[in-house]
C-alpha cells in the first residue's frame, strides 16, 4: 500500500495513475472526503488529514509500504518560514509513530543547506527535519516546472508576448514536466534503498525563456515576443498582488538568474526526464481553449 499526499494535484495525480498502471494499491490521501471520490472510483482507499495534522497523517499512513510527502505550496511565507515548520513537525511525528517501510519527499532544485535563504529554503528545512527519521527516504529534487508556463498562455495567444522573471532570456534553465516527476516518484517508491538519498530530475534539455516564447509561437501560429520584467519592479508588482512578503520569492527568482540555485550533483549525474516542451504547451494551449 502507498499513501499519497497532494493526490489532487498533477504530481500526485501522475504518481497515482502510475502505481495504479502497475496494478499496485494506492492511499489517496486528501484533505476534503468529496475530493478523494474520483480516485476512490478508480479503486484507491481514502484517508482524510490535514498537512499539519498528526493524527489524521499518522492514520493514513499506518500500514502503508511506502509515503509520498507533497507539502502544501506557500508562495508568500511569513518570515521564519513558520508554515513549513508546522508541516514538517506534523508530518515527521505522523511518520515516527506509523513507521512506513519508506518515504519519497518531493523537494526541489537548490534545496541543500548551502543555498543562500529564498522561497525554495523551506524545502531545506523539511528535508532537514525528515533526514533525521530512520526509515529510508528519498528527497526527489525536480528543476522548474514547465507547467508554471500556464500563467504565459492567454497573453501568448491574446497578446503575442510574454513576460518573464527568468532572465537573462537567452540563458537555459532546469526544467521538467510534472508528469515526468510523477513517473519517477512510482520508481522510486518501489524501489529499496537505505539512509537518505537525494534523486535530481530535469527534462530532455535545459529550456531558456526565448525559448518558451519560440515554441508557444509555432503552436499558435504567431509571433511571441518575450520582455524581461525589470528587477527593480518585482517588489511593487508583487505587493499590488496581494503578496505580504515578496522578499523570498525575488530572492528565488535572483538565486535561478545569478545561478546559486541549482543541482546539488553535476547535470551529468541528473536524471533525465523524455517530456519535451512542446507536448507541456501543447496540453496548456489546449486546456486554456
């Protein structure tokens, strides 16, 4: 049995989908009953929890051979990363007293401890707290995902520009498609292993902004210029959107630009996902009408 946390999302959905082609039981772990009803009809028990819940992980997790841990996103952390220390405090006692054989967490690229502070660190400080735990774990470190794209679909099509925080534009960024990250957390969860381990995943090839822009043009059919958004305006435009601590999210963006947020090993020992561009865009555009 493998119970999975952020079920509903397209990470979890594609680990699930994946354990379920090998014909092997699955947990949907979920925190609204009505939510875990179309995985239950495709055969899959439901646990309820709450990430910051104990209790309700350590029942969904009791009996289970394996534990996929997605944490809830928190774009804009209060200061001390606060909901991620709760997440993690939760979700390592849930893990101490239900003992799984194993547990595969889904961190990020740039989540070792040398990585200066960014909104990426409260993966560090997770990975940090469960490394103490002593049943196997693998921390899955995936590069940007190419479905953040979505946000460029309308004013690529309506507009024929998009506008990018990944800058210089011409510079190739570690990317990968969410799919290719739910295929390899099902290997890997079936797998043994002991201690920790850290596993690092990007796509066929490193994708640069000009590049996204390139490739949403072929697919619909016009030009699509993409402008760098200036660096000295982050901060305004994110606060006018609603975000009360854009600091660790611009320093994000400054560790992908300047480069100190990376792969822990080199791009040779990186496993490579096969999902191209292309097909990631394609699937947006499509989705979007």
């Amino acid at each position: 049995m493998y119970a999975i946390t952020g079920i509903t999302g397209k990470i979890g959905g594609a680990l699930a989908r994946a354990l379920l082609a090998d014909h092997l039981p699955v947990r949907a772990v979920v925190r609204d009953i009505k939510k875990g009803s179309l995985w239950e009809s495709q055969g899959c028990e439901i646990a309820c929890a709450e990430m910051q819940d104990p209790a309700s992980l350590t029942a969904a997790f009791t009996g289970t051979d394996g534990v996929f841990i997605l944490p809830p996103p928190q774009f804009d952390p209060a200061p001390g990363f606060p909901e991620a220390r709760a997440v993690v405090a939760a979700v390592k006692a849930a893990l101490e007293s239900a003992r799984p054989n194993k547990v595969v967490y889904l961190s990020t690229i740039g989540a070792q401890p040398t990585t200066k502070s960014n909104l990426l660190t409260q993966h560090t400080l997770i990975e940090e707290a469960l490394g103490e735990l002593p049943m196997p774990i693998t921390f899955l470190r995936p590069g940007w995902f190419m479905e953040n794209a979505e946000w460029d679909v309308a004013s690529a099509r309506d507009q024929g520009m998009i506008a990018s925080f990944l800058q210089p534009l011409d510079k190739p960024v570690p990317m990968v498609a969410t799919a290719d990250i739910g295929q390899l957390a099902s290997k890997l969860l079936q797998q043994n292993w002991t201690g920790k381990r850290v596993v690092e995943l990007e796509g066929p090839k490193r994708i640069s902004p000009q590049e996204i822009g390139a490739t949403f043009a072929k697919i619909l059919g016009h030009a699509v210029r993409v402008d760098a958004v200036p660096r000295e305006t982050w901060q305004v435009l994110f606060e006018s959107q609603g975000m009360l601590h854009p600091l660790p999210r611009i320093q994000m963006l400054d560790g992908f630009n300047q480069g100190w947020i990376d792969f822990e090993g080199s791009e040779a020992s990186t496993i490579k996902g096969k999902i191209e561009l292309q097909t990631v865009l394609q699937e947006l555009v499509d989705r979007a009408g």
